[in-house]
C-alpha cells in the first residue's frame, strides 16, 4: 500500500503514534501481529486558530542601522509554530513517560511532516533511541485498521 509496507513493526511492546498539531492518537501493540490497544488520543483546539489570533498587535517599527528608513519587525517563530511546538511537547511527555516506565519499549511516529520535527526535538534521548520509525506522514483522521494495513 506504500513505503511502509517495507517495515515490520517490533516484536515487543510498541507505542504507534499518528499525529498532527491538532492531534495525536496513540496505541499500544504487544506484538508484531497483535492487536492495538488504545491508550489516549489528545487534542489541540488552538492549532487551527488563525495567526492574528495569536498575535495581539501588529509588529512594531525599527529604524535601519545606516540611513532614515523604517521598517517593521518581524516575530522569530510565529504563533502556530509555538502552538504546535507546545503540543509536540505534551504529546513527547506522554512518550517520554512510557519509554521511562518500560510501559513500551518502542515508538513507531507516523507524523504530519511539519510536525515530526517539533516531536523530535521533544523527545527525551532515550524515547529518541526507542524510535523504530518515524515517517513524515498524517494519518491522524484515518480508521486504525487502514493505518494498521500500511504494516501488512
């Protein structure tokens, strides 16, 4: 069905993770083949907020170094990027709590590509080191059992 029919998932206690920004279901597989338990799903009601919802003013003025001219200041990370980063951060707390708990042994992230990053970097150095696959991929809305075909 795609790439990933490529990939076997680990034999032992595993979190499979489909997120997005707005949010994250994850589950729990016990074996290759076994079934998917699942654990949570999580939401972000913020992340499909419009930016000037995040932004109370306009940005304000500076003046050039050398010469008269003026010119706005931009913001160094907008407000969806900082939503999506402060949800990235929740969603890695729950992971980073399983791996810590030997609750799972593994991660599979399957991710919406703008989003894997912000996880990534989230992520404590052992979750990262339990990560069997992250694919750029949102399957956040998709049925478990289509998702579960990606691995057949």
């Amino acid at each position: 069905m795609s790439d990933l029919s490529n990939f076997l998932l680990p034999n032992e206690p595993t979190c499979i993770v489909a997120c997005s920004a707005a949010k994250a279901r994850i589950w729990m597989s016990e074996s290759r083949f076994g079934d998917w338990r699942p654990l949570t799903e999580l939401h972000n009601e913020r992340a499909t907020q419009r930016e000037s919802d995040f932004v109370s003013d306009r940005p304000g003025r500076s003046f050039d170094i050398v010469g008269g001219g003026r010119h706005a200041m931009s913001p160094h990370a907008s407000g969806q990027d900082q939503e999506a980063l402060r949800f990235a951060r929740e969603v890695a707390a729950y992971l980073n709590n399983a791996i810590a708990n030997s609750d799972a042994t593994q991660l599979v992230l399957l991710a919406a590509p703008g989003f894997l990053g912000f996880l990534r970097s989230a992520l404590s150095d052992t979750a990262l080191r339990a990560v069997a696959l992250a694919e750029p991929k949102n399957l956040t809305n998709i049925d478990v059992d289509k998702i579960k075909k990606y691995f057949e």
